[in-house]
C-alpha cells in the first residue's frame, strides 16, 4: 500500500502566500544513493559489470561530473556537508547523541523553503535527533529533518544495518519498535559488511527489511503525485535518499543473483529500476522538463580488492580504495545533473567539485545571498550546471574526511594526505613512518589517478604549500569567500 506523505504547512510568513513557480525557478529532485561506487554505473564506467540502464539513460540527458567528490567517506559527515554546505570536520557529528546539525544552520532545503519552495525528503536521515538514539516513540523526535527545512519526512533515522528499525513520518514513529530482530550475516565470499548484513536490535511490526528500498521509492512517486496537482502554484524540492545499495543487500527476487557481481550486481540493478520508477513518474506526470534532478552518491562502496579479483568489477573504477578511506574510491562519486533545456545533454564535466557545494548551487539557482555563517565551504556550481566553461576553476580546493578522521587535501592535480594507509576501511589503515621514508602521501592525480605513487619526498615544495593550505583553511573557519 501506497502511502501518502502528511499534509505540508504553508511556507513563509503568517498569512503569506506562497511564491509562485516560473521557468527559472525548477522543481528539484535529488537523489541521493548509499554507498553506490563510481565504478558501479555504465555511465562512468565502461567495464563495469553491474547493469544500470535507467541511471545511464539519465546521465544521457545531462551532464556527467567525473571529478566529484563526497566531503566525508562515510555516511554521516557526507550528508552533513551536503546538507549544511560546510566541511564536516569543522562540526561535532555525535549522531547516537545528538543532532549534529546546530539549531538555526541553514541547510539546502531551509534555503529552497525561504524562497518559497514546498521541501520534502524521503528515505534515510542519519544526521541524529535530539536525546540520541534512545527514541521515545510516543513522544515528537524533535532536532531532525522537519526542524531543519523539510517541510514533511517519512523515512527512518539511519542505515538499514542499524537498529532500532522503524518509520518515521514528520518528527514521530508511525509504528513503536516493539519486536525484535537477530544479527545477519550473509556466508562467504562476502565479509562481515557486506551482503545481507544487519545488527540485531528493536524492530516494529510493519519495518521488513525487504521491502524499504520500494517502499521508499513509492513514497517518492507518491509525493510527486500530489506536487504535480500544485506544480503551476510553487516549485518543489524533494531529496529522495535511498538506503542502497548499502547493506543489507536485499535485491526483489526478479534480479538475477548468478551473475558475475552476484548479490551485489542484483542489488545495484534493483536500486537502478527503482530510480527508474521514480524518473518514469516526472515524465508521466508531466514535470519532467520543469524538474531539476541531481543523482549522486553519499561515498565510495564497501568492495575490497579479493572482490575485484574474483568478479572483474572495479566498484570504485580506476581509483583506490573504497568506502571510508582517504584515498579516492572512499569519496569519488557519480554526479549527475539533468536540467532540461539548461544542462547540455550527453556532456560531461571534468571540473573539481563537491557535495557542500549544492548549498551555494541552489542559494544562486533561486537568487538568495547566502550569509556568511552558512554554507562555509560551498561554491556556486550553476555555471557548470548550465554548460559554461569559466576561464579559471570555480572550486580551487578541497578537504575530504575518511571514516578515522584523516583529512585529504587536495589543491589542483595535487592531494596530500598527511598519514600513511588508506585512514579507513581498507588495509593497511595506519602504517608506521620508517626511518628516513615519507610520514605522509602525496599524488598526482593527473599522471598517477590509481595513487600508486607517493611523490611525498620528491615534491616537498608541494608537501609544504599543501599543508600550508590545510592549516589556513582549519584557522579560517571557512573555505568560501566572504562576500
């Protein structure tokens, strides 16, 4: 059963009208996957093993970003920079504990409600509430989405793989966490996290684990449904944020699992037809020329190195690593923009960018000056969105954080990370300096993408202005100009 999103108060002042939508005022859908690979899309990857025609059919009619980056390698610093437009190592992100994003920040869906956007988001939250994870579920969940823009919420408080299990619809459970559910593991070849994993923990009776990822996907068309009958009145923002294909690996039984990718490529392809779904509905419902869509993932995937040995898929492609390390396949991802008559189809775009800068995007796509004490290390892509090809890089710099805490500078082809390892999931995690030999990595991401180089005691001059870097922009507070 199909069920609707709760009724959305007025936006604006007491008695206000809303803001009527125009041709340069898009509805804007964002869709936001969970640990999918830049390696796992055809679009991105022509090797790649895993099957995803609706995503590839999607970046056809838009603009491919091959030079994207997620700010943080896992899923909470990750969509906290996305949300807020700020580094998220300049925040305390505690999410068992608390809200991590402070009372009165401004996120991208506050700013499309300021200019009069109805805001929506569906799916997974993993920012915290207030009081932390010891839910009261008869009680209001205050400190979550609808406290912090979004107008309406149905989704559930984290990743799939962590209790307690249960929807949340605006800011109260639809249902109390009243059962119970034991850890899964799936067998060999797959780790611990990887497969049909999920902790064990409190679960209501109407959550099955198999059945979110649709579920979700129907919230969305539901949602678009009932925007499509106002569409003429105001424009609409709804972020879409899927739990997949982060575990548990549940594909539908209708996608093959024999395949070369297995579970895994079942997965991802039942992720693509559920994306598909929900683009099939802008069409059917008449906005899809007036929507606005941006598909992204939150980092790299969980795919060690036996994975591609055994089944001839780079989930990360070219580049190394995956999920929650420093190196590139922890924070490389897809990024596609659709915007139809605006972004020039079938391009791509080789330009530096990051998740924090959809704050200062979105801020200039609705001509709102954004103070200075938000969106500290967002810039204005929509130059790029609208196919421009400026004289000099909008985004001149960058700090990514791994799983540990380890941040990747990264200033033109150089980045510097300040450690040996990867800083996250992959062996080695930390390696000890040698005597006389590098304390740290340097690469050179145009000749050496894979970062199988370390040029850290070669190229000190870059060592020290990289570094250099790193420190001004921790004192700074900010990486954005200010106005």
């Amino acid at each position: 059963m199909v069920l609707l999103l709760s009724a959305l108060p007025a936006i604006g002042g007491v008695g206000d009208p809303p803001l009527p939508r125009s041709p340069d005022r898009p509805h804007v859908l964002l869709i936001l996957l969970d640990d999918l690979g830049y390696g796992d899309l055809g679009c991105f990857n022509p090797d790649a093993r895993t099957r995803t025609p609706h995503i590839d059919r999607l970046a056809a009619e838009g603009i491919r970003f091959t030079d994207a980056h997620a700010p943080g390698s896992v899923c909470v610093p990750s969509r906290y920079g996305l949300l807020t437009g700020r580094y998220p190592w300049r925040a305390e992100l505690s999410w068992t504990e608390r809200a991590v994003i402070e009372p009165g920040r401004k996120t991208i869906a506050s700013i499309l409600q300021e200019a009069g956007y109805a805001t929506s988001l569906v799916g997974k939250w993993h920012q915290g509430f207030d009081g932390g994870i010891d839910f009261a579920s008869d009680a209001p969940l205050s400190g979550g989405p609808v406290d912090r823009g979004f107008d309406a919420f149905f989704g559930m408080h984290a990743s799939l793989d962590i209790p307690p299990y249960f929807f949340i619809r605006g800011n109260r459970a639809v249902a109390a966490p009243s059962g119970t559910i034991a850890d899964h593991v799936s067998p060999e070849p797959w780790t611990r996290i990887q497969g049909a994993f999920w902790r064990g923990g409190p679960i209501s009776p109407d959550f099955r684990m198999a059945e979110v990822l649709p579920r979700f996907a129907d919230e969305a068309v539901s949602e678009l449904t009932r925007r499509a009958e106002s569409a003429a009145d105001r424009p609409f923002f709804l972020e879409l944020a899927l739990t997949a294909p982060h575990t548990p690996w549940l594909p539908s039984p209708r996608f093959e699992t024999d395949g070369p990718t297995g579970l895994y490529g079942a997965f991802v392809a039942n992720v693509d037809a559920e994306v598909g779904r929900v683009l099939d509905a802008l069409d059917r419902l008449g906005l899809r020329d007036s929507t606005l869509v941006v598909l992204a993932s939150d980092n790299g995937p969980v795919w060690y190195p036996k994975d591609v040995d055994r089944t001839e898929h780079r989930a990360a492609g070219p580049f190394r690593g995956m999920k929650g390390d420093a190196w590139e396949g922890g924070h490389r991802i897809p990024l596609i923009v659709r915007w139809p008559g605006i972004a020039p189809a079938g391009t791509s775009c080789d330009a530096l960018c990051c998740f924090t800068d959809l704050m200062a995007t979105l801020a200039a796509l609705v001509r709102l000056d954004l103070p200075d004490d938000a969106g500290e290390d967002s810039v204005n892509l929509l130059p790029l969105w609208r196919g421009e090809v400026p004289e000099r890089p909008i985004r001149e710099s960058l700090v990514v954080q791994s799983s540990s805490g380890v941040l990747a500078v990264r200033q033109g082809d150089w980045v510097l990370i300040p450690s040996l390892g990867s800083g996250g999931f992959s062996d080695p995690r930390r390696v000890p300096p040698e005597p006389g030999g590098p304390t740290g990595q340097l690469y050179d991401l145009s000749t050496d993408p894979g970062q199988q180089h370390n040029r850290f005691l070669d190229r000190p001059d870059v060592v020290a202005r990289l570094s250099s870097l790193l420190d001004r922009l921790r004192q700074d507070g900010r990486s954005r100009p200010r106005e």
